[in-house]
C-alpha cells in the first residue's frame, strides 16, 4: 500500500510540462486546486478533467503509474463520499434501514469524490515533473518579495523541499519494515482495527527512528558544506521565463477566469 503514493516522487523523462518554470507548475497547481474548489457545475468539472488528463499526456508520465497514487486515500475517499451521502438532508432517492440516500446528498458526493481524485492527480503531476532543486529555487523566486518584511522565504522554500523528497524515501523505508516484520511472523492484514492498530507499532517505532537518524545525518552534511542560508548563495541553473511559461501564464489565466465566470452563469 505505501508503494503506491506518487507525492513527492519525480518521474524523468523530456516533456514540455517538465521543461516549464517551476514557478509556473507552482502557480499552475495552486490555481488549478483553487478552481476545484470554486466551480460547482458538472460541466466545470468536466472541463478540469479534460484540462487534466491533457497535461498528463503533455507530460509523457504513464497515466497508470500516476493513478497508483489514489490507491492511499481510498479510506478517505469512502468517509467522505459516504459522510456527504448519507448525512445530507434534502430528497430522498434511497433508504437503507435506518440510512437515507438522498438526490442532493448524492451530487454532492459525486462531486466531493471527483474533486478528491483531481486534487491528487493534480498535485502528483506537479511533484513528478519538478525535481527537489527546482521546487527550492521556482518557491524561493516566486515568494522573493516577502524577504523585504523579514519572513526567511529560502529556509522555508528548504523545508518544505525537504519534506517533500522524504516522502518517497519514508515510504521505501516503511516497506522494507513491514517485510522485514512479516518475516518475523507479523500480521498486518488480519483482526479487528485495534488489533491492526497495535500491530502497527513495530513499524512506528523504527520508522521513527530512522526517520530521525536521516534528518540528523542531512543536517551534519548540511553544517559541513558550510550551508548558512539563502543570503549572497548563486544558482548554477538561475531561472528564466521562456515563451512557453508566457504561453502557460495566459493559458492559467483564461482557465481561472472560466472558472469563475461559471460561477455567475447558471449551469447544469
């Protein structure tokens, strides 16, 4: 199960999606996730599908290793489809015992679920197509103007970086500790939540530990590279807009705009 998380991974191969600005596919990501959340119509969301699905051929990254990645939130995806499913008042279409399926309770999980699945894609297609640097140097640029008022934009550019390529080393280190605990007679698959629960420590614990171990090795090699912050620190690869993040700037613009025009425009 923790194999199939895409977040955080990068995917290398040539494609225009990856020769972008990394400020772009940051912006880009953002405003496409904002938008998700301001359409409300099956049209929209139909046509943040097709915007989708779309940059993922552009980005030439397999559709069906980036769909691995909806595998880890299946769990939340079923509490929040059924949440909104059964919980939301209005016309009922359905009843179970003592359970009322109704018209809108089940547009709106329809729609909740579709905006889960989008809002993973979207945000993977990101990671898998900018490396750690890049996501450092496109969120220190594009966040430049708050050094003025004091706020340590490159450290905090740094950490979230970070955080993010440990996601996929965490997760190959979570794999290799179950294995190892199965081999050893551990059973993560059988018994009650409790019991899955409990069963889950062996593999906390040294995870933990390990997890610590790594940040203290990366913070001793940062200490004897001498690394003291963004401040006088070059680029060996400074960023520059091309005509291709222009064209994405206008392109992102026009699609925000749709999206908020439908709002005002009554669609079905």
């Amino acid at each position: 199960m923790f194999r199939e998380i895409t977040l955080g991974q990068y995917y290398p191969v040539d494609s225009v999606i990856h020769r972008l600005d990394p400020r772009v596919k940051l912006l880009g990501t953002l405003v496409f996730l904002v938008a998700l959340f301001v359409v409300n119509s099956w049209i929209m969301y139909g046509v943040a599908a097709i915007v989708l699905a779309v940059l993922i051929k552009l980005s030439n990254v397999p559709f069906k290793f980036m769909t691995k990645g909806l595998k880890s939130i299946v769990i939340l995806l079923l509490i929040s489809v059924s949440f909104n499913l059964f919980l939301t008042p209005g016309e009922p279409i359905v009843k179970l015992w003592i359970l009322t399926i109704t018209r809108e309770g089940l547009e709106i999980a329809l729609k909740m679920g579709l905006r889960l699945v989008l809002l993973v894609l979207g945000s993977s297609l990101m990671t898998l197509t900018t490396t750690p640097n890049q996501l450092t140097d496109g969120m220190e640029k594009g966040l430049g103007i708050f050094k003025k008022i004091g706020i340590p934009v490159h450290e905090i550019s740094m950490m979230m970086s970070i955080a993010l390529r440990f996601i996929p080393i965490l997760v190959e280190e979570t794999d290799k500790i179950m294995k190892a605990q199965q081999a050893r007679g551990a059973d993560f698959e059988n018994g009650n939540i409790i019991e899955r629960a409990k069963a889950m420590v062996p593999i906390l614990v040294p995870l933990f530990i390990s997890a610590f171990r790594r940040a203290n090795d990366l913070a001793m090699a940062m200490e004897a590279r001498c690394y003291h912050g963004g401040e006088g620190r070059t680029k060996m690869k400074p960023l520059k807009y091309e005509g291709r993040d222009r064209i994405a700037y206008i392109l992102m613009f026009l699609y925000f705009s749709a999206c908020v025009a439908s709002r005002f425009i009554p669609l079905k």
